[in-house]
C-alpha cells in the first residue's frame, strides 16, 4: 500500500477523520530537516488553531474562573512536554518524514518535533475540515489531559468550593437569596443570603453585582464551615 | 434611547454586525474597574479568536514567507500599540464602561484599556456570530493596518523580488522551466533553468524540490542583474 493511503488510514482509524486533501497531512508530517514544503507555516496556523479551541473549551467549561486562571490552564495543556505526550499516544512519530541526520538521531521521539507536528496537523485538520473539524479531533484527542484538568482548590471560587464541600458529604446545596438592592441604577449594591439548611448556617453580604454578593456571603459560610475530615 | 440599543446601533453602522445578544457586547465593553461581570474573561477567547484571524490571513496572503516571517508580521498587527489604534478609529472609547476612578483620569483613551476592549469585542463577535462574522468584521476593522503591510524586503524570496524588479521596469516575468529531474524517488534534485527573455539572462540551479531550484535560479539572476536606479 502507498504512503498516502496509509496515512490517510491512520487519520481515519486513530482520529475518526477522513482527508479530502491527503497532500495536506503529509506536509504537516514533514520536518523541515526533510526539505521542502514543510509543516513550518502549518504549525503556526495549528498554533492559532489549537490556542481558539483550547481557550474556548476552558472558557464553557470553568465558567466561574477569571483570565488568570484560564491563562495558567491553557498554558499547562499546550505545552511542549503536554502536546509530545498526545503525539505519542496517537503513534504519530511513525508518520514524521524527517532528513537523515535527524532520523539517525532519533528525531522521531524529539518532544519539541513531535509536538510541532500535532501542531501542525491541527492546521491541517483546519484547513481541510474547518474549525468544527479540527475542534472535534483534537478535543477528542486531548481528551485524557482535559480530563484530568482541574482547577487548583486555591483558584476555584468560595460558590464551588462550598457546594463541593457539602456534595462530598452528601449535604443539600446552599440556597441564595437576595435581601436587598440598593443605590443607583449604575453603581447598585446587592446584599444576598447564602443558607446551608442542613447545618442551620446563614452568612449575609454585599456586592455590586448579585454574582460577587452571592461569592462574598459563601466565603462567610465557608469560614464559618466545622472542620471537617 | 436606551444604552442598550445605541450600542446595537454603532455595531450595525461601525462594525456592520447586527447582534443576537447585545448583552455579550455590553460586558465586551465594561472595564474590570465597573465591576463583575467584566470584559476580562472575552478578552482572553477574543485574544485567541483574533490571533487566528490574522495567522490565517497573514499565511494565505504572503504564500512564500517563511514562519517566521509570519510570526514578526502578527506580532506587529496584533501588538497592543496596532488595536488600541484600530479600537480608536472606531470611536470604540464611547463605549467603555469604566470604574469611576478610571474615567477620571481618561481610561478611556489608554492604549492597553482600548486594545483589551477590542479583543473582547472579538471574543463576543465570534459568541455571538461565529468565527465567519468576527472574521468578516475584524479584518475589515484591521484593514488599513492589513493593506499596509508588506514583507521587508529581505523577507521577500528571490522570486518575488525578481518579479517586482521587472515589472518595476515594464519588462515581461521571468520564465521558470525544469531541465532535469535526478535522483531516487525520495532523495530527488530539481535542475531549473530561470529565463529573462528581454535581459537576454539565464541561469540554472539545484534544489532539494521545484520550489527550491526555482529560488536558486532566481537569486542568481537577481545577483547578475544590472546595477538599476
């Protein structure tokens, strides 16, 4: 069987995505050490390409986290040492064309070239499905890194450390209430109850929008929380 | 009329996008300094969003420009000096909402103010629309500073220079022809022979693949060329 067909079997088989353009994927395969065209241009495309759907997915999924922590995240899942590791569990080291010098050097196992070339790929997935496909492959190939992603606890806010806390020991969810607004339509102050029924605790707060009250009032509960363990 | 609708408004005549969820605009356009919820979050999904934009731009536009080329020509446009100029020539400042403290002292002309703003109008036009309406509408908001572009000429590729020299003086293009093809299928040299039929010059050279000879061919007649100005 041809290099292309073959290649075009493992984009089908490891990641579920069928090549309309298989010239495409060989590009994005090829190390520079192996001459011209290249995956240089492609993975600085991938790079953008990767960089959206990554930020996207920690954007919908840790909704409550600020830019900092979103920032941290994305750095963590994009890294060289983060990408190699996906490179070889999709066995794409075997797919690289690299110049003789780099393959008696094993280049094939090199973290920065093997990350390179996912990224690459990804531009490729790109241009020849669009965004949606290569957000599909690569989300389902960044999979177990995802999964194992977690804000650290001292990121997370007060709501989502409460409500962990209480779900851990099988408590009902605080409730929140707003008591008061107060002030002028652009600089108003909410004052909101956070109640945890089944330890008879209640905290009251400020803040100027219902989001930051609601966050302050949990931090009160939670400080207030019996230690626990 | 209410804020809400003059915003929908200047985005309409602007920006020429009508928005589902004015709402996503409205926390586009508020400064962390007014409160939660802020623009912080949309800035860093707006940061990705316009990044691939112009990688993708930039890699369809200059063919031949080698990555890192590409990359210097982002960093230029997406440098926070080029959006906050951009966020201006929208009249983008009007818009902002902005801590007390920070209207005061005329946060609505600082340049990082403005810039993040315009990054986080991206994040909401490609919420909001998609990544083909924040494409449309961002490039055409980056226009000016797009058209002004141009590879540095030592960027440039001896074919591209080539080119421009000749046709800076009214003479035909040069003419590329392969004379010879040597070598084992994946170890092969290209001979090519670059002609200028008006200069009465020619000049052959190797490459590793067409596009290499090509250059090489060029760069010599480029070398012999005679002394213009």
């Amino acid at each position: 069987m041809e290099r292309g067909e073959q290649l075009s079997g493992w984009l089908r088989e490891r990641l579920g995505y069928e090549p309309r353009n298989p010239a495409l994927f060989h590009t994005a395969l090829t190390h520079r050490s192996a001459g011209s065209p290249n995956n240089e241009r492609l993975e600085l495309l991938g790079d953008a390409v990767l960089g959206l759907i990554v930020v996207q997915y920690l954007y919908e999924r840790f909704d409550s986290a600020d830019e900092g922590s979103l920032s941290r995240l994305r750095a963590h899942i994009v890294s060289g040492a983060s990408l190699a590791q996906i490179a070889a569990s999709l066995a794409l080291g075997q797919w690289l064309v690299l110049g003789a010098g780099e393959l008696k050097t094993g280049g094939d196992r090199r973290e920065s070239i093997l990350a390179n070339a996912l990224e690459a790929l990804c531009g490729a997935l790109y241009l020849d499905g669009g965004l949606p496909a290569a957000r599909e492959v690569m989300l389902r190939a960044l999979g177990p890194a995802l999964e194992r992603l977690e804000l650290p606890v001292e990121l997370k806010d007060a709501k989502t450390r409460l409500q962990e806390l209480l779900q851990a020991r099988g408590l009902s969810l605080p409730r929140y209430r707003i008591v008061a607004v107060e002030g002028a339509l652009h600089a108003q102050v909410f004052r909101v109850t956070c109640e945890v029924e089944p330890l008879s605790m209640r905290a009251t707060a400020s803040g100027s929008s219902r989001r930051r009250a609601e966050q302050a009032a949990a931090a009160l509960v939670l400080a207030r929380l019996p230690p626990w363990g």
